[in-house]
C-alpha cells in the first residue's frame, strides 16, 4: 500500500489563522488583522438548535427570574451584589484608549489582549474603545447566565461598517445584520434550508464529492511534482490557498448545485478576485468597528474605500452565482423558490451562507497541524475513521458517525484557534455576572479564546486531545458557532465540511508529519511524500 504524508506548520501567530496570500507588502499585518474580524461573519442559528453543551434554547424556554439569580449569587457571595460601576475595567475614557490600541498595535492581537486583561483584573472586566463600551466575560457560570438573558429576538453587536455599506449601495442587510421579528422570519426560512437534520442528509453528499476529489487531487500533485523515486516523492507547499479553494468549491456545490473548478491547474480569475476580496474585507473591518464610518465615507478615506470596493466584489459574485444557477436544482435556490421568495431574497440569504461557509479554511488548516504533531491522535483517528469506513459501505453520513473523534477534532481545533474572539449579546433583562449587577441592554461579549485557554476551564487546556470531548462535561465551554438562535446559520455546513474533509485525509492515507523546527508563528507548509506499507508505520 502507498500513501501521501503530509508535513505543516501555520502561517502566523496563535489567533490569526489565516491564508497567506502572495501579495506585496503589509501581508502579516493585513493577516493578523482578518483574523480579528472573523467571529464576526458568523450568522445566526435557528430558534430550537441543540448547543453543544447538550442543552436547548427555543422561544419555548423561559429564562429563570432576575430575583433567583440574584439570591444564587448572594448566597454564594455571603453579600449584595455590588454595582456596575464597581466592575474592574482597563480605562473610562474610550477615546485614549483607543489611541493606546492604534500605538500597541492591539487589534491584530486582541485575543492576547483579552488573555491578559483577565489574568490581570479577573473573570469580568469592563472595557470603552472610542465609543463602544462591553462587559467582557470568559466562564461558563457567566456565559450560561448571559444566554439565559438573551430574550426572543437575540441581539449581537452590529458591525456599523457592513451595515453602512449597504445602506450606501440600498442592498438589503440581510439576516446577519436584521433584529426583531423580522431577523427571525429569515432566520427560520434558513432553518429548514441548512440546520434540520433532513437538510443536512441533502447536502452531505456534496460535501462529500467536492472533499474526496480534493484529497484525490493532493495526490495527484505529489505523484506528478514532487521529488523523489516513484511512489516515495514527497513535496512541500503553502496550504492556505488550497483549503480557500476546497471551502469556496464546497460552498458554491451546496448552494448552487454545480462545481466552479477551483481545483483545475487554472482556476477562474472570478474566483480568485472572490477570495481576495473576503481577506480584504475582513483586514479593514477591526480599525473600522471604532471609528465612525459615515465620515470616512465623507471624507473618502483610503481605509473605507478598500473596504467598501471589496464588499462590492463579494456582492457582485455572489448576485453573477445566483443569476447563473437560479433554476438549479440545489438546496438553497430550489426550496426557497417553493416558498415563493423573490430572486433578491434567496441571493442574499445564500450570498450570506457563501460568505460564511469559506471560513472553515482556517480551522481545517489548524487541525492538519495538531494532527501533524500529536501524531497518537492522529494514529488514533485514523484507525476509528478505517474501521468506520468499513462499516459504513460508502455512506458518508454513517461513516462520520462511526467516528466521533472527527467531531472531537473539530471541536478542539476551535477550542485553541477560534476563528472568531467573541459571542455577543444585549440581555433583555438585568443580570448578575460574577457579583456585578449588569443592566439590561449592556453589551456583554463572551471572549472565546481565553475561555479554550482557561486552566479554570479545562485540565490541561494547551494540550491537543479531541477525546475531552467524548463526555458531556459542563455547559458552554464551546461556543466556537454561538449560542440559541442566532448561532451561526452556517454552522451544519461547516461541521460536515470539515469532517469529511479531515475523514477523507485519513482515509485515503495521507499522513502528516511535522518538521522539528515547525513553530505556530511561521508560514504554513503541507509536505507530502509517497511511501511504501506507511500504514505499517502507524
């Protein structure tokens, strides 16, 4: 038996997964800065979704009274609740705080930031960035409270620059950026397309087609450009690009029901100006959430022009996709025609699911490294997904869940590098986090990366183990995809994906390996080489 194995190291620091793309200058900093921005491409999920912790949230569930709480706490704490304005915080005046940001260069460091305000004021901390202010929090107690708070209609920040540039092109703001009854309408349309398991068995084998060629076309690659002998030739390149082009081909194979080609030795321009625009998107969205965007529309300022011309990119794609594949028979565009919703609705319904589902490059770029160098979990992985395989007679579905340590590595590959860094909500209600009165429509941000870090949390949290997650444990320690009902709509789409990808790497024996000198802040690299019996080898 012959098989591929791959070698990797990211591309740059612990919290800024990102594609390295081959452009000139300010590359690092335009990196660390997307990565900032990604939480916040995180749609909403449905009205009854499972959460990870096992539990349920739905219109249906009422949240227990603020004066139960308050005598929990009470009893916990032997005294009062003490006043918000008593809760630690890193400055009142926003404004000089944020100038501290621009000269610290914190926004392409915000997790770290966050990591270290916590280990220097506590659990809970107050923050004002020019002139937004929140509450920031990072244990479970805490989170569970938050959610419970969070009312019929869930409120997450809004990013005023997205927000400004469709006022400005008059495009609809679609169900990520929409509250109230009618975020809702959209968002339980969205459910029946994408969350509900009878959704998920439509879209599955998709995923599955567009995962088994990509893992096909790796191989490819080695046997006919790497070096070496036959069957022992080994290659090393830049995996960002790669995984970029799986998530997009995925996506537009789910939402439009055909293949765009992206793994062809040329793919389309099209596609390439797609991503380009997603990464310089996200890299001027972080300087642009503190600073009023009006203005610099009105001033016509350079940063405010690069974000709005790639916004018109991604939204031009998306309406030339919709056009092309209206009368297609996908999942998206056909169901939602039976539902009578006009041409503009379904595009941005899907156009947001697109946006979204290109994200899980990252993770999966993450995950290939903790397996290259906890090589017993990937040993350990790779035997359950080839017992799973031969179980499961070709059904991909069965076969995933027959190899729930798949899940596990998703789920651990985004407990240490979340795509976004936070989970926002406006409790409808006054709440009390950590003995801290907080009042009813404070925006309260749940910050992901220090809570995967925790050691309060999790034992032993700087180490790659996806069996952690075979027990139920305590509630809310995963909240990669959000909470309730406005986690992300896209989060089904982007489990599978991932999964089969990761099965199919497994399968279809490509092994990773990792360099000695591999660190998580150099460019990423995947090695692969050909040899013989390497099944032998694990």
């Amino acid at each position: 038996m012959c098989c591929s194995s791959l070698e990797l190291c990211p591309d740059v620091t612990v919290t800024h997964w990102s594609s390295e793309r081959a452009r000139a200058g300010g590359q690092t900093d335009r990196q660390t800065e997307r990565q900032a921005a990604l939480l916040c491409v995180k749609e909403v999920q449905s009205a009854r979704i499972e959460s990870e912790s096992g539990s349920m949230l739905s219109s249906g569930v009422r949240p227990p009274a603020f004066s139960t709480a308050v005598r929990s706490l009470q009893r916990r704490s032997g005294g009062g609740v003490r006043d918000f304005q008593e809760i630690p915080h890193t400055g009142s005046n926003g404004w000089i705080n944020l100038l501290r940001f621009w000269k610290d260069g914190r926004f392409s460091l915000l997790h770290k930031h966050m990591e270290n305000t916590f280990r220097r004021l506590g659990p809970i901390y107050r923050e004002s960035l020019g002139s937004q202010s929140s509450v920031n929090i990072m244990l479970p107690m805490d989170i569970g409270e938050l959610f419970r708070s969070e009312g019929l209609h869930p409120r997450r920040m809004t990013l005023q620059p997205w927000a400004t540039h469709r006022e400005t092109r008059r495009h609809s703001k679609g169900v990520f950026l929409k509250n109230g009854t009618e975020w809702r309408s959209d968002r339980l349309l969205l459910n029946k397309e994408v969350m509900v398991a009878s959704a998920v068995r439509r879209f599955l084998p998709l995923l599955d087609d567009v995962a088994r060629d990509f893992c096909h076309s790796l191989r490819q690659r080695v046997e006919t450009e790497g070096d070496g002998e036959r069957d022992q030739r080994s290659m090393t390149l830049d995996p960002s690009p790669d995984l970029f082009r799986f998530a997009l081909e995925a996506s537009c194979h789910v939402l439009y029901g055909e293949r765009i080609g992206l793994f062809s030795s040329s793919p389309s321009e099209e596609a390439e100006r797609f991503i380009w625009a997603v990464e310089r998107m996200l890299a001027t969205t972080p300087p642009l959430l503190y600073l009023p965007p009006r203005l610099l529309l009105a001033l016509r300022a350079p940063l405010w022009t690069q974000h709005a011309t790639a916004w018109d990119h991604i939204f031009s794609h998306g309406a030339s996709l919709s056009h092309t594949h209206t009368h297609s028979h996908t999942l998206i565009l056909t169901h939602t025609h039976t539902h009578t919703h006009s041409y503009s609705h379904i595009h941005k319904l899907t156009h947001k699911l697109e946006l979204q589902d290109i994200n899980t490059a990252v993770p999966l770029q993450f995950a290939l490294f903790e397996l290259a160098r906890n090589p017993d979990v990937q040993e350990r992985v790779r035997a359950q997904v080839l017992s799973s395989w031969e179980q499961a007679s070709g059904d991909p579905q069965k076969a995933l869940q027959g190899a729930p340590l798949l899940k596990g590595v998703v789920k651990e590959t985004l407990r240490l590098y979340p795509v976004g860094i936070t989970v926002q909500r406006y409790p409808v209600r006054d709440i009390v986090l950590q003995n801290y009165r907080v009042p009813a429509g404070t925006l309260v941000q749940v910050c992901l990366y220090p809570l995967g870090r925790s050691p309060e949390v999790f034992e032993c949290p700087e180490r790659f183990e996806p069996s952690r997650w075979a027990a139920s444990g305590e509630g809310f320690r995963s909240l990669a995809f959000g909470f309730g009902s406005r986690q992300c709509v896209g989060r089904r789409i982007a489990e599978n994906e991932m999964q089969l990808l990761l099965l199919h790497v497994s399968d279809a024996d490509l092994i990773l390996l990792k360099r000695p000198t591999d660190v998580l802040n150099l460019k990423p690299f995947l090695s692969y080489y050909i040899m013989d019996q390497c099944i032998n080898i694990l």
